[in-house]
C-alpha cells in the first residue's frame, strides 16, 4: 500500500511539472511572438512591468483624508444667499453639546 501511495505521489508530481512547463512554454512563445511582431513593424518592445510607485498610494489615502475645500461655486452661491462661506457640515467645540445626558457605564 506504500508502495502504490508514493507511486501516485510521483505521478502527481510529475503531471504538475508537466504542467508547469507547458505554462512556462506558452508563455515563452507569446513573448517571441510579441518580440518578433516589434521586429517586423519597428516599433520598440517594451518589457512586462509592473509600474508602481508606493508613494502614490500614500499619497492618495492622505489626499483623501483630507476635507475638500468649498469649490468656486459653493463661495458664489453661499455669498449670493448671504451666508458664510465656510462649509455648513463644520463641527462645533466640544463644549457647545446641549443634548447630551450622562449615563452611568453599564455594570455600576
């Protein structure tokens, strides 16, 4: 029974190595081909990168944090109305809050 497990084991394996090489192969041919198909019209051939630049990322989260300033259109808008300008979702001080009641924790 040991035997039979380990030559399944092998035969396993060596479907997947099959397997691998022909992806491997494939692979090869496209990139030929694609180098080949640059040769004859002249055009350069450009390698398969990934471009990624980590501080776009960064960049993107803390652009997005930050709160959008009124557009040109909100400032006219506001000031025809006679309003301030500044957005109305501002959030008051901490100790502008009326409507709160304190609450023992639970457990007390």
């Amino acid at each position: 029974m040991n035997f039979i497990f380990r030559v399944i084991l092998l035969l396993l394996g060596l479907v997947f190595a099959a397997s691998l090489a022909v992806a491997v192969m494939l692979l090869a041919a496209v990139w030929g081909v694609r180098y080949a198909w640059g040769r004859i019209t002249g055009k350069p051939v450009t390698p398969w990168v990934m471009r990624f630049n980590p501080r776009s990322g960064f960049e993107r989260f803390r652009n997005a944090a930050q709160p959008a300033g009124p557009s040109a259109a909100d400032v006219a808008n506001a000031r025809a109305r006679g309003e301030s300008v500044r957005s109305p979702l501002s959030l008051r001080p901490a100790g502008d809050v009326t409507d709160v009641r304190a609450r023992p924790a639970r457990g007390e």
